[in-house]
C-alpha cells in the first residue's frame, strides 16, 4: 500500500473520473444483487406459492424491509393477477428482470468508460514524469545503470501499473460491494443458512492466498530480466559495426537468448501461479455451493424452514459472491506484480538528484572577467582524478589542456558544465561559485563540442537549432558557413531540411563534427569548450573542422582540450597535465623552450606523425 499511496498523486488530476468510476460500481453491485432478488417473486408466480394478500401493506422501518418487500409484491399479484391470465404478471417479473439486468450491464459499462480516462492519464503522466528525471538526472546515475534497464523501466513496467496495479481500484470498490450487498440479501433470505456460509469462507482464501505468495519476488526478476536483454539490444545495434568486424555475432545472440530464456521460465512461472487463481478460486466456492445445496436443502425438504424459490434465489446469490472473489483473487496477483513493477518505477522517481539549481540561485547572462578554479579535488567512486587542482582563465583567453589518457583533462570539461559536481575546492565565474549559479543559465554561457559527434535522427536544422529553438533559415546557414560545412550541406537534396539518420549515420566522421560546431556556433555562447574535438578524424577532414574551430573560437573565451597537439599551438596557455595535477604551464614557446613533459609529448607526436 505504501507504493499505491505514492502512485496517488499521479491519481489526482483524474479524480472526477474516478468518482464517477465509484458511483457506477456501486449501482453495478447493487443492480447484480437485485437482479437475483427479482427471481424470487417471478419463481413464486411460476410454481403459484404466491400469498394472497388483499391489504395494502404499511412501512415499518429499515428493519422489517425484507417482510414489506414480501407483502407488498403479494399485494400487487393478487391485485393484478386474472385466474383467466396469470401470464399477464409473469411478464410484469420478466420485463423487470430485463430492465434490472440492463440497468447493471449499463452500470458496468459506464464505469469502466470513466476508469478508462484515470488508467490511461496515469500512464501518460507517469512515463512523463519518469523520462523528465531521466534527463534531469546527473550523469553519474547512467554510469551505474543500463539505459536498456531504463528503457524498460518507462516502458514496460509503466504499462504494468497501469494494467495490474490500478486494478486496485477496482479491487476496492466494485467486488467488495457486489460481496457486500449480495451477503446482505443473502442474510435477508436466512441468516442461518449465511452463517453456515461463512465457515467455509476463510477456508477458501487461505488456500487461494497460498498460490500467490512468491508472485511479487518472481514478477521483479522477470522486470529485471526484461531490462538486461532491452540492454544487450541497445548496446548490439549501438556497437553493431564491432560485433560484425570481430565476428561477434553468435556470442551476442547466445546472451540474448540466455537472457531471454530466464525470462521465458520466469514468465511460465508467474503465468501458471496467475492461471491457477481463477480455476483455484472456483473450485473453492463451488465446494462452498455443494455444501450450501446440501445444508439448504434440508431446511426446504425437512425442516420446511426456507420456501423453494427463496432458496432457489439465494443460490443464484451464492453464485454472484464467486464472480467478484475471483476477480478479487486474480486482480490481488495483478496487484503483487504491479507492485514489483512499481518498486522500479518509483526508485527512478525517488532517485535524488545532488546535482541542481539551489532555490535561491542566481541568474548569470553574461560572462565579464575570468572563470577561476580553486584547489579542487574530485574521484570517480574511489579513484582520485584530480587534485589540489587550480586553474584561471581570462575573458578571451584560449587555454589548452593537454597530458596523456586518464590524465584529468575531460573531468575539467565535466565539472565546469556541472555535469559532476567537486569533491573539495570551488570553480567560479566572475567570482561567483557556479553552484550558487541556476544550472541552466550555467550551461548557457557554455557551447560544448566533444570527441563523439552526437546527433539526432532528425534534420540537419533540427539537430543545429538545439541551442536556439527559434533560429530562422538564414541564422542556420550562417552558422554552417562559420562551421565550414556549408559547402557539402547545399549539395544535399533537401538542404537543411536533409534527415542524417541515427546518430547521424548518413555523414562522415568530418562532416558530423562540423555540425557538432556549427551547434556551439549557432549558440553563440561567450565561454566554448572543445573536448579533443579533431582527435577521432582523419588529416582531411581535420583541416577541414580545424579551420572551422578557429572561425569559432575568436573572441570568445575557449577551453580546449587536446589529443593531437599541433591544434593548440595557438593557445594563449597551454596547461599540462599529469596524474589530476599541473606540471607544466605556458605558451607552445615557452614550453618547447622548456624542454620538459610537454616537449616530449611533441617530439613523441613529431615522430609518430
């Protein structure tokens, strides 16, 4: 219950259907119970047992309902019944009857319409609010996690408590109250014989509440499960070309169908505890009904204390008690995987997000003096990548980080966009720490090129204009041209207009990295950071994307972090790094001049080269 009382606020915006849903369930078990009721009179005109009352009866109170119900129909048969047409009133029972059961099914429909609107809305703003904290949670969190598993988890299980959980709703109001109201006409008809009813009762849902027990547990592996192959699907066709260049393809299908084979157990097992609640339950209460035929019949046949068609009624109604208790049953193991799937759901939901904007933050627009790093620590888990770093850069400056692999060099990039935050030390801007900064006015001073050209499947304008939602035409061209892609971009038979496929698969690795650039340069942001922006390309397109970065980078205040180093030979400050830490620092001269770690770095890349 603790997960349903979670899922109630995504229930609330609904609520009037899900009054409307109550108001119709309730005239629902209450039309069922009559509708068994209206056969006593009618099998009472059939067999003649009716009363001859020739007096009007009167009210007495709640108490005697059952007596003035009784009365009152005999009242009304000996009235209108003709010995000539005794049909006549048969069909009065009849068209009641129909109208009865019209009026239920009427009921049930109309429920079901307005639950219809919660279950779907529920759904809708669930999977929202779960892929809105997909993209509000830090990086960090998909370091730890499958993205297949997330997938899943959006999917999948959204769609599990919206069909299996929210049956609850129904499993509180609609059963439960057809139970109810039909033990109350039950108790009308003979209390004794309901008493005797009710020994068997917690027999049955004991023996139906064994069945269920493991579903929850089973039902998280299965979830689980469903994630590790969405996964093994999303990593296969991501790194399609390694797996085919090492021959990988029957390594990778032996994990799929490892994996999918756990599942296929696991969902046999689940199927069949579910399946067997429906037979299970009604095998119960049909012993219930045999035992009921039994002791019932004595008090009809022996002991004369019950009439034929009241018995007769109340067995129907013994009956209408087995639809709902199963449905109770089946609907209780809906719950059970529901609240497995729930379980996953809510921990992305409930996940806390370290890194966001402080109620009180300030909104930065602009960039005036220098961005300042101060004895900053930071470790990936237990590894230390940097330390006692510091750093600063003016307003204009080119600064060029440079050292070999593992060196800490990205994880500058990472925590001067917040996408981690520092263990010890502060990075401001114009004396401003940036966690006291709004996080989205943060990253907009900032355009951010990176090794992996990442692109969308969608157009060329499409993928620039993320940075300037509202860019016209003429803004994206500028762009491209500053960018130097302009050139193979009009030849393209759509223009800008042009779909790029998945991950932009349609380009070369030249031609995606100048649409990275002309991204940032459509931003126009006045602090850009290039992470080893030319190291994943070939010498053509470099020349390419390196003139196209230089079109960007002036006047603008440029951190670039290199691989190949004759692309930073420019910079104002070349920083070099070793280990998290600073061991060198100047101009391309001045270092050379040096002649220390930088100048083997050269000379190692001179003779590479």
């Amino acid at each position: 219950m603790s997960n349903f009382k979670k899922i109630v606020p995504f229930i609330y915006p609904y609520k009037k259907y899900a009054f409307l849903n109550i108001f119709f369930n309730v005239l629902y078990a209450l039309f069922s119970t009559l509708s068994f009721m209206a056969l006593i009179p009618m099998l009472q005109v059939i067999f003649d047992k009716t009363k001859k009352n020739y007096t009007m009866p009167t009210y007495e109170g709640i108490t005697h309902i059952k007596d003035y119900g009784e009365n009152y129909l005999s009242y009304y048969i000996t009235k209108n019944t003709d010995p000539s047409n005794p049909g006549f009133v048969l069909s009065v029972m009849v068209t009641l009857i129909i109208s009865i059961f019209l009026l239920k099914n009427l009921a049930d429909y109309l429920a079901m319409f307005f639950i219809t609107f919660l279950r779907n809305g529920v759904l809708r703003d669930m999977r929202n609010a779960l892929y809105k904290k997909t993209l509000e949670l830090p990086l960090a969190f998909y370091s730890e996690k499958r993205k297949g598993d997330v997938i899943s988890r959006i999917s999948a299980d959204v769609n599990e408590v919206q069909t299996s959980f929210l049956a609850i709703l129904e499993l509180i109001v609609k059963e439960p109250l057809t139970i109810i109201f039909t033990i109350i006409a039950m108790l009308l008809i003979s209390v004794k014989l309901t008493l005797f009813v009710f020994i068997f009762i917690p027999i049955s849902g004991y023996v139906i509440s064994l069945i269920g027990k493991q579903l929850k547990k089973q039902s998280s592996k299965a979830q689980q499960e469903q994630g590790t192959f969405l996964s093994t699907i999303e990593e296969t066709i991501g790194g399609l070309k390694v797996v085919k260049g090492y021959n990988s393809e029957n390594y990778f299908n032996k994990v799929f169908q490892n994996s999918t084979e756990r599942f296929f157990a696991l969902s046999n097992s689940i199927g069949n505890r579910q399946n067997l609640a429906s037979p299970a339950s009604e095998f119960m209460g049909i012993t219930v009904i045999a035992v009921l035929l039994w002791y019932g019949g004595q008090m009809v046949l022996i002991e004369k204390t019950l009439d034929g068609p009241s018995f007769i009624a109340y067995m129907g109604l013994a009956y209408n008690i087995l639809t709902p208790a199963k449905a109770i049953s089946k609907a209780s193991y809906g719950v059970k995987r529901g609240n497995a799937a729930a379980d996953r759901v809510l921990e992305i939901l409930d996940q806390e997000n370290p890194i966001q904007s402080k109620t009180d933050a300030i909104e930065k627009t602009g960039f005036e003096h220098e961005i300042t790093i101060q004895n900053i620590n930071f470790k990936y888990e237990e590894e230390t990548v940097l330390k006692d770093f510091s750093l600063q850069i003016k307003k204009g400056q080119t600064v060029a980080l440079v050292g070999q692999s593992g060196s800490g060099k990205s994880t500058i990039a990472n925590l001067l966009t917040r996408f981690y935050d520092v263990n010890d030390g502060t990075i401001s801007i114009d004396g401003i720490n940036i966690k006291d900064m709004n996080l989205q006015s943060l990253r907009g001073l900032m355009g951010l090129v990176t090794q992996d050209s990442i692109l969308f499947n969608d157009t060329i304008k499409a993928n620039i204009a993320l940075g300037k939602l509202d860019a016209s035409d003429e803004e994206i061209l500028e762009a491209l041209k500053i960018a130097n892609a302009y050139e193979f971009v009009k030849d393209l038979p759509l223009g800008i207009y042009t779909n790029i496929g998945d991950s932009g698969n349609k380009l070369s690795g030249g031609q995606k990295q100048r649409l990275s650039i002309a991204r940032a340069v459509l931003k126009n942001p006045p602090i850009m950071i290039l992470d080893e922006a030319t190291s994943a390309l070939d010498t053509e397109s470099e020349k390419f994307v390196q003139v196209a970065l230089e079109n960007m980078m002036q006047n603008r205040t440029s951190i670039v972090i290199a691989h190949r180093l004759s692309t930073i030979q420019k910079a104002d400050i070349i920083v070099v790094m070793q280990k998290g830490k600073i061991v060198e620092k100047g101009t391309h001269d001045e270092l050379i001049a040096h002649n220390g770690t930088y100048n083997k770095l050269v000379t190692m890349q001179s003779f590479e080269s």
